[in-house]
C-alpha cells in the first residue's frame, strides 16, 4: 500500500532513531549534540524544569486542560491558557516555576560550559533544584502548607471562585447578559507582545513631517515598496472603466445580486493565472480548485474547520506566524503544536523534529489532522527546499493527515534560491493529491490588503465542496473582484510588477541587512518575505522571554520602532525578532538604524 | 447527525461531512431546478420563474443613475490619492459612515459600535459565535428565514429552538409561544442564550408591532438573555411609520438593559447591492463590540468597495430619494401580486414590508401534512414552472403556507408568474 519512496525513508528514519540513543533517555537531549554549548544549556534548563517544579499543572488546569509537558515551554503557556482559560492567575503559577529555575541555574552557566556539558548542563542543575525542593519542603513550618504546594494551591482555590462567578452570571441575578466562552476569551484585551505592538502604533504612528517621534512600525507584515506600480495602473485602467454600469458585457446587476459566494468564475481564472506566474509557471492551476475567501486569515480558519475537529491538532513548524494562534484556534477549538525548528538549523523544519512533535502528541492523546507550513517562512523568511517538501509529503502520507501550505509569499522571494511550491511536489507525484491543501492571497504579492483576497487551493473534491459552502461566511465583494479580473488578466503589467516588486524587496532587505550588520546585529539567511529574522540574543538579559520581552519594550518604547518578538512566534530560543522592513522607504531606513542603535549601546553585551 | 458521505482516504472534519449546511432541503432543491431551466421571456418563455430568491432588483436603475454621474468614486479614476489608503485599509471599525445613513433619524446609532462583516450571514453567525457556545441554543420565532439552519448552526454548534407561531393571531410571536420554547429547551438540558427575530419578518413580509417588541425584550431581561434583531429589510417596509427598530423600544426605555441587544443589518436588501457583501452588527455591548470586532478579520469586507458605499450613503439627497421611490415601488409590486392571487382565489397573508408574501395554498392540500405541501410544491414547481419556497422549509408549523418573492424580476415576468398561477388555480377548479 505504502509507495516505495516512503518506505525507503522510512529505513532512513529506522536509522536515524537508532544513531541517537540520547532521545530515549530524555526527549529533546540530541538538540544539544549538535548545537554550540552555551544556549542549549538554558533551553535544557526551561525544559527540564517545569516538569520537575510544579508537579500540579494537571491538578490546576483540570483533567482535560492538563497542558502536555511540551506546551509547558514558557513559550507556550501564555497561548495554552488564552483560549483554554479564561483566569489568568495558573498561567503566573506555572512560569513562576521556570523563573526560579533560572535564577537558580544561571550562576551554573560557567561550571557548565566547559567539557561534558549535556551531563552537567541537565543533570547537575536539575539534581540541585530538586535538592533545593526537597530542602525548603522539609524546613517550612509545618503548619503552613508544604511549599511545592503553594503554587498550585493558591490556583486550586483560584479556578473554582473563578467559575462560579460565572455560573453566578449565568443564571442572571447580576443581570448582565453573559457571553459564550469563546467570545470570552477573545473579548479579554490583547495579552500578546504582537497585538499591543501594533495597537501602540495605531496610537503614535511615525511620520516624518507631522510626528517625527512617532511610533515605526516594523511589526506589520505589509508592502508599501511597489504600492505606486498599482496605482499607475488604476489610474490608467480604471478611467473608462466604468464597473460594467450601463451598456457593459456584465452591467450592475450582474455584480450587484447575488454571485456565486466563493467567487466570480472570471476571477477563480484570473487568480489561477496569477498563481501560476507566480509560482515561476512551474506549476499550472485549474480554476475549478480556486474558492476565493475574503482574504486568505478566513481560508485558512475554513480549511481549518474542513480537516479538523474541535480538540484536534495541527502541527505548526516554530517560529510560525503570530496570527495562526488566532486564526485558527479561536472558533475552530484545533489546537497547535510548534515543532521547534532552531537557530543551528537556520531555523528549517527537520522531519525528525516533526516525527517526535507527533509521536509526544499522539502519546498524549492529540489528534493530530495535518501539518501547517508556511513556505517562504514566516517569520523566518526562508524557503522549504524540494526535498523537505518530498519528506514532508511522505509523512503525511504514512500517517495520513493534511497537509496545509501557506505560500502567500510565494510572489515575494527575492533570494537566489529557488521557491518550490507544494503543487509542485504534487503534480510530479500524481498520487494521493487529495491530503493537500495551498492557502494564497493577493494581500502580500499584489499589496492590497485592504481588498480582502484569498484563496483556498486545494486537491480534494469533499474539501472543495465544503469551502465552498463556507464561503458564504467571508465572500470577496464581486465589484472588488471585477476590478482586480481586469488588473490581473493584463499579463504584461503584472509580469512587470511581480519582476519589480521583487527586485525592490531584495534592494529593501540588502539596505537593511547592511544597516544591522553594522551594528553589531546579524539576520537569518532569508529568501523570501517581508521581513528579516533578527538575532538580538546577545543583547538580551537575563537570557530568556523576560529578557527578550525587555529588550522588545525598549524598542519600543525607546527605540519607538515596533517589532515582533520571536516568544509571540512561539520561538524556542529568546532574543529573536522579526523586523518587517517593506513599509518603509529607503531614506527611512538611517532613522530605524539610528534608533535601533540607540537600544542596542542602552544594552550591555552579557557576554 | 453526520452523513458519511464517500470519504476519501484522509479523513475530513465534521463540518466538513455533515448535512448541517441543510441545502439538500426544498428550499435550495427549487434553486437548482430554476438553475436548470431558467425563465427567459425570448429565449425560454416555458422555463421556471425564480420566486424564491430574496432579491431586490426593482431600484437598479436609480442605483446605476448614481454610479454613473459618480463613477469617480467608484473606481477612484483620476484622483488615486484615495487608493493608497484603500489598498492598505484593514480598519477593522469598517467605514462608520456606512451606517446611519440608511436608517431614518427616529433612533440614534453610534458609529462606535458598529462592526462590518461581510454580509448579514456573516454578522448572524459571528453574533451566534460570541453568544453561544456549542449545545446551546437560540430561540427562533417560526417560520423562519431556512437559511438560519445553516448560518446559525453549522460552525458554531448552536441548536436553534424553534418557536412555534400559527395563523390564528397572524403568526404573531406570544409571551406563551417564548415561554413553552424556553421550557422545552430547560426540559431538555439545553441552555438557551439568546432568541433571534427578524423584523420585518422573513418569510412573512410583516412588521412586529411594538407592544410584541416590547414583549419579547422584556422576556429576554426576565431570562437574562440575549436579543439579535436582523433588521435587513427595515428599508424595505412599504411605509416608513409602520416599522419601529428594537432601537426606538430601548430608546423610550433610557437604554434600560440594552447591552443584551444587538441589531444586525445589511444593504443587500434594502439597497440591492448583496453581491457587495456588506453586512453590519450594531451592538449595545462593548464585549460583543469589541469580540466582534476581533472576529471580523474573518469577514472583512474590500476597503474599495466600503469607500464607494460610503460616498453613496452621504449623499443625503440620493439616500433619501432612494428609499422613497423604493418604498413605493415595492408597495406597488406587492399590491400588484396581492391582486393578481386574489383573483386567482388566493388569500396572504397582510404584509406591509419585504420582498416576498405569505401565501396560504392550504386549501389545495388534500389533507393539512408536510408530505402533501411538498407534493404541492413540487407540483407548482415542475408542473406551474414557479420556485416558491414551501412553509416547511422555513419551519412553519401550520401546512400550505409559501413565500412568494415578487422583487427579483421585471413587473412583466411578475405578470406571466400570476398568469400561471390563476391558469393553474382554473384547472383545479375545473377538475
């Protein structure tokens, strides 16, 4: 049943597992094989440590909120809880844990650095916090509760009050009307750095005549470089255009009744078409799998609801987009699952990663449905090799899940290497197409945002019919379409400005590359997107998400530039940064430097 | 509850197989067979005439009067200073202007606490999903609109308690109606969160008056739940006084206990325009505002698009002529409709708004089951060559009822529809 490929792979994989007998004994121990010292130390501390200090998080959270150990990761606590639970006192509890550990354990790094450091770097730390434990356990005075307790004491007393206050609402003696718990935990205010990053430059924006102090924002994922290609465009397109009003082919009533929710066949063919220029015309797309969505975060939530189940998982390729957190989790109730990608990898995803994220997932008890990539990476900005993607499919194949590939950047690649779309992949296979599923949209490519594109690509019939259905809930407004069928069938122009567009990004990211580099600061190697992924580790301190959220504030609030940090990526190792660089201009680019300077000589170097 | 419909070897969700989306149901069968074979006076004079789509094509030319003269704003030619903030516009507050405009000045709207979704689908499911949790339930006054099955139901896991409302005091919603669904649900362990109306009402063509307006907001205070009014055809009733908003009741009352209400509206109908998806939600609370708000980077609709409605919708002299000329030409329809069943021998019920009326074909049905309203209705629909949508696809609990929508089509293809319905009603009688 299994294709030979896959089975020749999975030997491959047979030996992979046996050369590193470390994986039995700990889980994520063979990372710090390969990787330099000094910070895998740490990150073994983080991980380590939770599992031994609050030995409650099960009791805390409940029978089925019990967090598995992986989503202990500091990085993900803080999402577990925000859909999950709506009081916010466990997730202080369980940090609080990891921060004690690393005061703790910090003034080992220099013991620990020296010879046989997986050893020490575990080991010792871990037998001295447990100590510590056990010591202050015995010297509390015995009436007081025993320390170990008092975390997840103070919760257990928390949780209960919590929900009974809204049983309370419910049953009206306040009055207040109360919302479903869903809306409840989005109504909250926005907790994460990525959110108030943003809602800050919405308050303070930068502009260089009316508010030179201004707020910068390098926290939007948005094209501002090649805006005014399209707008030559309209203004020499759109005079005569008169929307079909009148004595043309389609005229009011064929765009202002109801049109087919999941878009204008015009459009689905335009839009193929666009696709397959995109791609490099490696590929070629059939209009009839194009359902078009308003915009591609409703795609994805709608692919979402086609191939999972509420409590279901998918796995998430980490650092991934801060948006998928909201996107699909909110209404849907799929849970994500990062596969850690690391700095020593450049940050590409490993299918050993993928393979022991799944089988800890499975142990306990998630339903894994697919694997969501994001190919070119976001926020890392590197693209997914051929080979990764044949490895990709053959895992899902062998255990059967979906497979969601986010390419809404695939126009935006400015690197030498080549961008290789999953369709393509599937197209050479030309078997079992349907676990595949491609999200694009026209909000990065063609820059227009606020005309709401996206698109639903995807090989399977049932999926199809479905989404198409849900369309109804996040249709494209078809006088929109109408205007972007006459702007995407001009081949020429679009040609031109996909060849522009790119040229302009690569010039955009050089400059700014540069400008880091000369500051002290180095960049991940990235082929594509937006944006670049910063390593500011070396300036952060203490060197974790505290650290890093620090430094994040003083960009902040100093610096006034607004930057992604890596924990809101749900990124493994702290003091990484996504800096999207495509909304300035170039003569923009000495004043974030100048800014982003004054942080950096504000932070002392730790080492 | 779920189909397995032909699975392919990796497995999809539950709301991707099941049958929640409900349009295997007459409702949408009618579409199809209209799909078929569709009416055309030249090219297909025996084909079938498409009575049970909602749409409101009697004003296009005023509208397309307008883009015309205005085509500027329309695409943003020669100036396209605008466009670069519409390419980039994501403002999830959606164009405040959009609103107010279309609603007369009786009750006042905060532009604050409008969201924009794209379409009334849209804003019905979003409400649904920040009111509700799964297994819960709304309240909805039958008939009802059958695409609430659908949109209320199917992604968020919301039931829908009908409840129930007959001829005898013209399908007006009681305290006792509400009252018996509610128990009903408590009896069955389901906690009821809100009750959805929409006024005027779908399918009926009929306003509730405002003593039952007054009714059902005191009995959502009285249960602590929430109030969604879909007011989409509000500009649609054929005179101005005869419609009064949930928001003129919590107006009279200081805002007394309105943070349990929320209106939901769209220029679909009122203004034609559905294929432009704009949808709004009016919310008195902060938290549904906020959460709503939140939700609706799922359906947001193209900036360009909010930029000409905005235009269109400042421009007091049009709106205002627009809605009067609407007003009367759909009194005008349906008065024209309202004869010509008349002197076929059928009685509606009295509407005074929308786009559609109420028949009452029970005397045809042999005996008063859903079974033999659905052979009527497959017979008016493969026989009569008419899609009207039967009473129980709308959940009407009384058999032989149909929605007839009369605003979709030209005043002469109305005529021919009445003509083979009196043709029709004849043969019976002959019989």
């Amino acid at each position: 049943m299994k294709p030979i490929s896959a089975k020749h792979r999975k030997d491959r994989k047979g030996i992979s597992v046996f050369t590193q007998p470390g994986k039995r004994f700990q889980t994520e121990s063979h990372l710090c094989l390969a990787s330099p010292a000094k910070q895998n130390h740490h990150l073994k501390l983080h991980e380590t440590t939770p599992s031994l200090a609050t030995s409650k998080p099960s009791v805390l959270c409940g029978q089925s909120l019990s967090p598995p150990p992986g989503r202990l990761l500091r990085r993900d606590t803080q999402a577990t809880h925000m859909t999950r639970n709506p009081s916010p006192e466990p997730k202080e509890s369980t940090r609080n844990p990891t921060r004690t550990g690393m005061r703790l354990i910090v003034p080992l790094q220099g013991v620990v650095q020296g010879r046989g450091g997986l050893i020490l770097g575990s080991l010792i730390p871990c037998a001295l916090f447990y100590f510590l434990q056990f010591y202050l356990k015995r010297h509390r005075s015995p009436p007081s509760n025993p320390p170990s307790q008092s975390p997840s004491a103070a919760n257990l007393s928390e949780l209960p009050r919590s929900s009974s206050r809204a049983n309370l609402l419910a049953r009206g003696s306040t009055g207040r009307a109360n919302l479903s718990a869903r809306a409840t935990s989005i109504a909250k205010p926005n907790d994460s750095p990525y959110y108030i990053g943003l809602d800050r430059v919405r308050e303070d924006p930068y502009d260089e005549i009316d508010n030179p102090d201004g707020i910068i924002q390098l926290g939007l994922s948005e094209n501002r470089l090649s805006l005014d290609l399209i707008e030559d465009w309209v203004s020499q397109n759109l005079t005569d255009l008169k929307l079909g009003v009148g004595s043309q082919a389609l005229g009011l009533s064929g765009i202002a009744t109801y049109q087919p929710m999941d878009g204008l066949m015009e459009f689905k063919v335009a839009m193929a078409d666009f696709m397959t220029e995109v791609m490099g015309r490696t590929v070629s797309f059939d209009p009839s799998r194009v359902v078009l969505t308003s915009g591609a975060t409703p795609a994805l939530e709608i692919l979402s609801f086609c191939l999972a189940d509420q409590g279901n998982a998918f796995l998430v390729p980490a650092p991934y987009y801060p948006g998928f957190d909201r996107d699909i989790r909110w209404r849907t109730g799929v849970e994500l699952i990062p596969v850690h990608c690391r700095s020593c990898d450049n940050f590409t995803l490993s299918i050993t990663a993928l393979e022991q994220t799944f089988n800890q997932a499975k142990k306990r008890g998630h339903k894994v449905r697919g694997i969501l990539i994001s190919n070119p990476s976001n926020p890392v900005g590197n693209l997914l090799n051929r080979d990764t993607l044949y490895d990709l499919l053959d895992f899902a194949r062998e255990r059967n899940i979906h497979i969601i590939s986010d390419e809404i950047f695939a126009g935006s690649t400015y690197g030498n290497e080549e961008f290789v779309s999953m369709s393509e992949i599937v197209d050479a296979e030309d078997a079992d197409k349907d676990r595949v599923h491609i999200i694009y949209g026209l909000s990065k490519d063609l820059s227009i945002p606020g005309f709401r594109v996206g698109v639903i690509y995807s090989y399977n019939e049932n999926v199809l019919a479905a989404s198409r259905k849900l369309t109804r809930f996040s249709s494209v407004s078809s006088l929109t379409q109408q205007i972007l069928v006459s702007m995407l069938s001009d081949k020429r122009f679009i040609q031109e400005y996909i060849k522009t567009n790119r040229q302009r990004i690569r010039t955009m990211c050089d400059l700014f590359v540069a400008g880091l580099r000369e500051l002290g600061v180095e960049c991940t190697k990235s082929s594509g997107g937006l944006y670049c992924w910063v390593d500011m580790s070396r300036l952060i301190s203490p060197y974790n998400e505290k650290g890093e959220l620090d430094l994040w504030d003083k960009l902040l609030n100093i610096g006034k530039i607004n930057v992604t940090p890596g924990s809101a990526c749900h990124c493994i190792e702290p003091g990484w940064f996504r800096f999207c660089f495509t909304t300035l201009n170039e003569k923009e680019i000495p004043v974030v430097m100048e800014r982003i300077q004054k942080v950096v000589e504000s932070c002392k170097p730790s080492v | 509850m779920a189909i397995q419909i032909d699975q392919p070897s990796v497995s999809l969700s539950r709301v991707a197989v099941s049958d929640t989306h409900g349009e295997d149901s007459p409702y949408f069968a009618g579409w199809k067979a209209y799909d078929e074979n569709p009416y055309h006076e030249l090219t297909n004079p025996s084909g079938v005439i498409q009575m049970g789509l909602a749409e409101n094509q009697v004003s296009f030319d005023l509208l397309e009067q307008y883009l015309e003269k205005h085509s500027d704003g329309a695409t943003n030619s020669g100036r396209t200073s605008g466009f670069r903030e519409n390419a980039l516009f994501q403002d999830y507050h959606g164009n405040g202007k959009l609103y107010g405009t279309n609603k007369r000045g009786r009750a006042k709207f905060n532009p604050e606490s409008i969201v924009i979704t794209a379409g009334a689908t849209a804003a019905n499911e979003l409400l649904t999903f920040i009111l509700a949790d799964p297994g819960d339930a709304l309240l909805v006054p039958t008939p009802y609109y059958p695409g609430f099955d659908r949109d209320l139901r199917w992604r968020t896991g919301v039931n829908i308690v009908p409840v129930h409302c007959d001829s005898s005091n013209n399908f007006e919603i009681t305290p006792q109606a509400l009252e018996s669904a509610y128990n009903e649900a408590e009896s069955n362990n389901i906690r009821v969160r809100g009750i959805l109306i929409t006024n005027p009402s779908n399918p009926l063509g009929a306003t509730i008056r405002r003593t039952i307006l007054e009714n059902i907001l005191d009995f959502a205070t009285r249960k602590n739940i929430h109030l969604v009014s879909d007011e989409i055809y509000s500009g649609s009733a054929f005179s101005s006084d005869e419609f009064v908003s949930i928001a003129e009741i919590l107006e009279t009352r200081n805002y007394k206990d309105s943070e349990r209400v929320h209106i939901v509206y769209s220029l679909s109908k009122d203004l034609g325009l559905p294929g432009f998806r704009v949808g709004t939600i009016y919310s008195y609370n902060d938290r549904v505002v906020t959460t709503a708000r939140r939700m609706s980077s799922f359906t947001l609709i193209s900036s360009q698009t909010q930029q000409l409605l905005a235009s269109m919708l400042s421009d007091k002299q049009f709106t205002g002529s627009y809605i009067r000329t609407n007003r009367e030409r759909l009194r005008k329809r349906y008065e024209l409709i309202i004869d010509g069943l008349g002197k076929a021998g059928i009685r509606c019920l009295k509407g005074n708004a929308g786009l559609f009326c109420w028949m009452d074909l029970s005397t045809l049905l042999e005996e008063p089951t859903k079974e033999q309203e659905l052979c009527l209705w497959k017979l008016m629909l493969h026989e009569v060559k008419l899609n009207i949508s039967p009473g129980s696809s709308c959940h009407c609990s009384e058999p032989g009822w149909f929605r007839v929508c009369f605003a979709n089509m030209s005043e002469k293809t109305l005529e021919v529809a009445l003509r083979r319905i009196h043709d029709f009603m004849e043969r019976r009688k002959a019989h």
